[in-house]
C-alpha cells in the first residue's frame, strides 16, 4: 500500500540543519528528506482487541510540520520509533475487526482518539494517569506490545492516516454517526484537544479570555468556548486578516491583528500598565485565562503579563526550550496548564470522553469544521500539502487533508 513514510537519522539530523536552513525543500524532497512516499505492507492485527482501518480522510497537523522539520526538542524521542507512517487526524471505515473488538464491526465509520496508552499496548497494571482517564499522558509509551510511540503517527507497529491502511486497538475507536462527514470525522481529534483544553480552563461567566494565535487551534478554541456555553468574553490575537475574520465569525467579540496584546489588554480587559525601570511593562488586572496556541517565549510571557491575579495560562502551542520571566507568575498568584490530548471528563451525571462530546456537537451543529477545511489532496500530492502549510495565510489555508475516496479540490 501507499503510505506517507517519516524517517531520520543522527547524521541525516545535522545535515539538514545545516543546510536546510538555504533551501528547506530540502526537507521534504531529494535524498536528505525525511519523508517519502513509500510502498509497505498493509498492517496485521496486533491482537483479537484491534481493528484494521481503510482511511478516508486525513488532515495535517501543525505537529507533523514540526516532525517533518525537525522542530521538535529531542525530549520526546523515547517516546517515538522510526520509521513511522504519519497522520493522527483521521476518519475512516473498518474493514477488518479482531474477535474481541468489543462491538466494533467491519463497515462502521469511525474516528479514532490517536494516543497509544496501556490498554492498546496490553499492560495489564494500568498506569496512574490512564486510571484517571488522562490516556493522552500515558506513563508506558514506550512499553508494552508495540514499540514506542506517545500516539498512531509516530509508532512504527500501527500505519497512521496517510496509509491506506492502518489499525486501532478497539479503546482508540469512536464511530461516526451518518451527519457527520469523513473530512468532519477527520478533525475530531484537533477539536477533542479544544474542547478538552476549554475544560481544564473553564472560564466563568463574563470572564475576558484571550486566545494568541486564529489558525486551526486558535479557531476551535473559539468554537468550543461558544459551543460550551460558558459566556466569556473572547479577544483574538492573530497577525493575519484572513485568519483573524474567520476568528470573529466563529464567535470571537475582539479581534486584533497588530500584535500589540499588552495595549490591547489595557483597552479590552481594563488592566492597569505599569514600566519597569527596565525591560517589558507589566499590567496589573488583565485577562483571567489565556489560550497560547503559539507557545513561544514571546507569546507565553506576554501571557503572563496580560494575565490578571490568579490568572490561569493554557499553553495549547508546542514549544520547547523556553526562557521566562516568572516575575507576573509569583506576584499575580498565576497558573499555568499544559495541554496535550482528550481524556474521559464527568459531563450530565456520568464520565464522557471528550471525543463522544466533539461528534456529538458536530452532529447537533454547534461547531462548523466544513468552513474550516480548504485544501484537500491525493497521497501523491503530498509536497503541494506541505507547501501550502508553510504559506497558509498566503494560501487562504486553515485546514488541510489527504482525501482517500471521492473527488480532490485542491484550492490554490
């Protein structure tokens, strides 16, 4: 089968540093790339409780960029193995089912919650974190029956979504109800780390809540503040137009383009500016609860900064090597929150996963995903997906996907 294939050495890794840095198509293309389109075989069970997948549709995350750029911090690489197919946003259809796939049948659309945590790796002493329900922070990513890798993606043992084929232990499976579309069934799993990251962060009514960053993240946050009714305030922080109307019709009350988030603070939140003999101002008052969907060592201290007493940081965007001034964090009592991935949450009496609730409110029409995607393509189109990634705002991109079955429209 076809399949979008990841790959990297040590020497490979220095090389494109260095010169990745003159032409960065280097990256995806020609002998030092670290992907490729490769022929492989199709992936077997790994146990009756597992299910093969017949992909549909697969969207591209910011975090397969980073993967593919070699953006991410070098922490993370005991919970991976090589070579590995990518894609973790998808939807598909079962055509193959394990004798104890727990009622999953071959024919049923689904989706899957990517994260590879005890249960599909068959540890029986189930980890602390999986025991709360927090699958997403799984303690034995790198154990079990298949090799390591924090999610399907960057496992080497699974396929992922740009395959053909690939396989989900039966814990991973949610189906797909008939109104929900293979391209809306694809972008569960960003909108289940939304709504997820909202209910860590759960604002109070009339609270000012600052989003940094209108991309695909930044637009759901959005979504799922409104669709959770929680009656906040919303001010957007976006450098480009195109993405920051898209933020003001997806619910957003504030909307700035000028970057200027500590003045904008001022004029939206009523915080109170103060200049320090030296360096960055800092406000008093100020937002209670920021969603950074940059996570960078700009965004997250302006952060702190714009944040009231006893405000509370969500950092959504994936960043690494960070220096702070933890000055706003000691003196306004501050919280900050990593966000990473869905878990089962108490909703209405009982304990629902959060990818139950993000069909359930693409199903009732709370959250739009159809406006959201722009570009799909073939498998074979590939490159013209990352370079439409690397120029979304020039593109008039938000989310892209490979598309498996029916017609490609590749808006460019």
């Amino acid at each position: 089968m076809k399949a979008v294939q990841f790959n990297v050495a040590v020497p490979q890794y220095l090389a494109l540093k260095a010169l990745g840095l003159a032409n960065r198509k280097l990256y995806y293309e020609g002998p030092l790339a670290t992907v490729r389109l490769v022929d492989i075989t199709e992936p077997a069970l790994p146990t009756p409780q597992w299910v093969k997948i017949r992909t549909h549709a697969c969207g591209m995350c910011g975090s397969d960029i980073n993967l593919i750029f070699l953006r991410d911090s070098p922490s993370a690489s005991p919970f991976t193995s090589f070579p590995c197919i990518l894609g973790h946003e998808l939807s598909g259809e079962i055509v193959e089912a394990g004798s104890d796939a727990g009622g999953l049948e071959v024919g049923d659309r689904v989706t899957i919650s990517p994260h590879l945590s005890c249960q599909a790796r068959g540890i029986d002493a189930i980890c602390p974190a999986c025991s709360a329900g927090r699958w997403g922070s799984c303690e034995n990513f790198a154990r079990g029956l298949l090799a390591p890798g924090m999610f399907t993606g960057i496992c080497r043992d699974t396929s992922a979504g740009f395959a053909e084929y690939l396989v989900a232990h039966r814990s991973q499976v949610f189906k797909l109800p008939e109104e929900v579309s293979d391209e809306e069934g694809a972008m569960m799993e960003p909108l289940g780390v939304c709504i997820q990251a909202v209910l860590d962060n759960r604002p109070q009514k009339g609270e000012h809540v600052l989003v940094i960053g209108g991309g695909v993240i930044g637009s759901l946050i959005i979504q799922a503040l409104r669709a959770l009714d929680t009656g906040c305030v919303i001010t957007l922080s976006e450098p480009s137009p195109f993405h920051a109307e898209l933020g003001r019709k997806f619910g957003a009350d504030h909307v700035f383009t000028d970057g200027d988030i500590l003045g904008r603070t001022v004029e939206i939140a009523g915080a109170t500016r103060y200049r320090p003999m030296l360096g960055q101002d800092i406000l008093m008052g100020g937002f209670a609860r920021v969603f950074d969907t940059v996570g960078s060592k700009e965004t997250i201290n302006l952060s702190l900064r714009a944040m009231a007493t006893g405000g509370v940081l969500s950092v959504v965007g994936i960043g690494h090597e960070v220096k702070l001034d933890l000055t706003p964090l000691w003196l306004k009592l501050q919280t900050i929150k990593g966000v990473f991935a869905t878990a089962y949450v108490p909703m209405d009496g009982k304990l629902t996963h959060v990818f139950d609730l993000a069909i359930d409110l693409v199903r009732k029409k709370r959250v739009d995903l159809k406006e959201m995607i722009t570009h799909t393509f073939t498998l074979e189109q590939f490159p013209r997906m990352i370079e439409t990634n690397l120029a979304k705002s020039r593109n008039g991109a938000v989310k892209t996907m490979v598309k498996f079955t029916g017609n490609q429209e590749v808006n460019q």
